[in-house]
C-alpha cells in the first residue's frame, strides 16, 4: 500500500434528510456538483451508515415488537426497554457481554458490537412512536451498489466505505469502522514484505478501511453536524480489492469471548 505525501477528506455539507427509497447516488451527485467537484482517478466515498439504512428502509417500530421471554429477562439487568432489547436479539448470534445500561452483541454479519449496531439517535420518530434503526442487511452489497451506480464503467477506481460508530475493548471513546466496502483493499497483509531493515515481517495487516473511516468519522461527527458523506482524494492505493467483512475476526480467532 503507498499513500501520497497529501490526503484530503472533503465534506459534502447539504445532504438533505434520508428516506427510504433515496437513490443515494443521485444525493451524492447533487453534493459533488454542489462542491463543484467531479469524482477523480482514486477517490474514495465513506458514507455513514445511517443514510444507508435509512435509504433501505431499516426501520422498526418498537410498538410493533413483543418481547420474549428472554428479553424480559436481559431487560431486569440491562435496564433498556425489553422491546428494544427484543430487537438486538433478533439481529445477533450472540450476546456476549452485558450489565446495567451496556449490552455487547455478536451481530449476525460478524461485528461484535454495542447493541448489535441498532440506533435510536438521529433517526425522525413519527407521530411519537420511538423506532429503531438496524444496520443495512448487507453492508457490503449496499456499498458496491452504490460505487457501481458513480462509476458504472471503473472510469475512476471509485472505491465506498460504509462507516459506523465502534467503541474498543480496552479503549474509551467511540471510532469509526468500515462495516461495508467495495473497490478498496478493507485488508491488506503485509507478511512476508521487508522493513527499512530488511526484516520480513510475519504477522502485520492493515485495516485499510478502517483507517479511512476513523478519519472520515472526525468529520463527519457523532450528534447533529450532518455530514455523512465524505470525499477521500490522495490515496494511492494498492492491493486487491476486499469486502469489510474481511475485517471482522472469526470467533474461532477470537481469544477474548
């Protein structure tokens, strides 16, 4: 992987709220032009996951939900709303930590994650009823649907992040982490290339994607900025293309659950 002396991450501020059935590209053309930018030989999209979700309709309406028996439970110590609760649980493989207000979850695609990646927070709740926003059903697929709607021909080597918010073992705070790509290296192995001293190494990889996403998230922001789509112009990218789920550690690799 080689990255160029200069990398810029560009917001594209007007992205209008998101609905279900939005053609994001459409959205993301209209802010490019907005900008006065046109896409460029290996530019990269993180786009936040919200607005994808959202574009795919990934709504639950709480008062639609009956908890189990298992929910109801989990709820007497994690103190959320047992419905919400409910939700997670039908979106995981595994609960894999929990006490009061925390609930750590082993979702379906292979993240293990703070309520299974489902959110309350900036999403329209109408008429008074609270939703729920899941995760796209394929983080992946929705991002190398969006870069072939841009770059239909490969004129530009467009390559899309889907990025969301992750807290980390053993760290506070919350980065942000590629869930969905297409068209970049999200995984890059470096064993068996030589450092300045001529020393193969053995075991690095490179979270490529998640690299980009973390640094798209400073912009992007965490409560009302509203910017959830952000241009990556500079890198030069190497390696062949991987999807996110490359990222995501097998539980048979896993040595902390």
């Amino acid at each position: 992987m080689a990255v160029g002396g200069r990398v810029e991450y560009i917001a594209l501020d007007g992205i209008p709220h998101v609905s279900p059935g939005d053609d994001l590209s459409v959205i993301v053309r209209a802010a490019l032009t907005r900008r006065a930018l046109r896409l460029e030989q290996g530019d990269v999209l993180v786009i936040a996951q919200k607005i994808v979700s959202k574009s795919e309709g990934r709504y639950v309406r709480l008062a639609d939900v009956e908890p189990s028996a298992a929910a109801l439970e989990l709820a007497k110590t994690v103190g959320k709303d047992p419905r919400f609760i409910e939700v997670v649980l039908g979106e995981s493989d595994e609960i894999v930590k929990y006490r009061p207000n925390v609930l750590i979850a082993a979702h379906r695609l292979g993240f293990v994650m703070a309520n299974a990646g489902i959110d309350q927070s900036n999403i329209e709740h109408h008429d008074g009823e609270e939703r729920v926003l899941l995760l796209p059903k394929d983080p992946d697929g929705s991002a190398h649907e969006l870069k072939t709607a841009l770059d239909p021909d490969e004129s530009f080597g467009l390559g899309v992040i889907i990025n969301d918010s992750f807290g980390r073992p053993w760290r506070n705070g919350v980065v942000g982490v590629a869930i969905g790509a297409a068209g970049v290296p999200s995984l890059l192995s470096q064993i068996g290339v030589h450092d300045m001293f001529g020393r193969a190494m053995r075991m690095t990889e490179i979270a490529v994607a998640d690299e980009i996403a973390a640094a798209a998230s400073l912009l992007m922001g965490q409560a009302a900025e509203a910017r959830p789509v952000i241009l990556v112009r500079g890198l030069q990218l190497t390696g062949p293309a991987s999807s996110a789920s490359a990222l995501a550690r097998p539980k048979s690799q896993d040595m902390f659950r």
